[in-house]
C-alpha cells in the first residue's frame, strides 16, 4: 500500500481514481460535496491523496493547502481498522507544518490518536489541529 499525491496535472491517472472514489462514494451523505471537491482537484484548486493498493483506492484525503498549511476538507476511508487514515495523516504531516481539520465528534479520538488537539468544539462537531513542534 502506498499514500500519493494526485492533482489535475496528472490527467491520465487522476480521472480512473476519481472515478472509483465516486463509485465508492454513491451512499455517502456527503456525496454531493466530494463531487464538488473533487472537481477542484481536476481545477488543481485543492490536493487529492490517495491510498492505493494494486491500483485500488482503499482510502483519499482533500486537502486545501495554503504555504505550509493544510486544512482537510475531506479524510474518507473505505476499510476502517488498517490504519489507512493514520498513513494518510503521516503523509500529510511530512509536507505541512499546521495541518487543520473540522471533524465530526464520533471521529474526534481518531485525530487526538494521531497528534492532533482540540481547537474548539461545537454542537455536532470538533476543529481539531496538527503543528510540527
């Protein structure tokens, strides 16, 4: 298994993993904003990364990235219990200084699990960030 970065510029690769991400994600709640945002990394507007094992994508992660800052839009993972969120956070944490994300509460321990603190807390949600020290 392998973390990798996918933008717009990579045309012949991005459109076959774009394609099984909408795939995987035509149950989801948040359908309708990963297409959005999946759209901005064909705009090269956002980062895609990707876990991919023999060309099959078992997890991806959106980023908008700003300098040496990164805010996760987006961190969805389609086999849970293999640490395929955590590699993605790694890979994430090697190229950010301050990574920031809004986490729904039921997944704020997988953060906290992973170096991230509590920024603030909300109703039905968490801002949760990640700083190199």
């Amino acid at each position: 298994m392998e973390v990798k970065l996918m933008n717009g510029k990579k045309r012949t690769f991005i459109f076959p993993v774009i394609k099984q991400i909408e795939e995987l994600q035509e149950k989801a709640v948040l359908k309708i904003y990963t297409k959005m945002l999946l759209e901005d990394v064909i705009k090269n507007k956002v980062e895609l990364y990707v876990v991919v094992d023999n060309n099959k994508v078992l997890g991806y992660c959106i980023v908008d990235s700003k300098a040496d800052k990164g805010r996760i839009e987006i961190l969805e993972v389609f086999e849970e219990g293999k640490g395929l969120g955590s590699m993605l956070l790694d890979s994430l944490k090697e190229k950010y200084d301050v990574i920031e994300a809004e986490a729904l509460n039921n997944v704020v321990g997988f953060y906290t699990k992973n170096g991230f603190k509590i920024k603030k807390i909300y109703w039905t949600r968490t801002d949760v960030v990640w700083s190199r020290d």
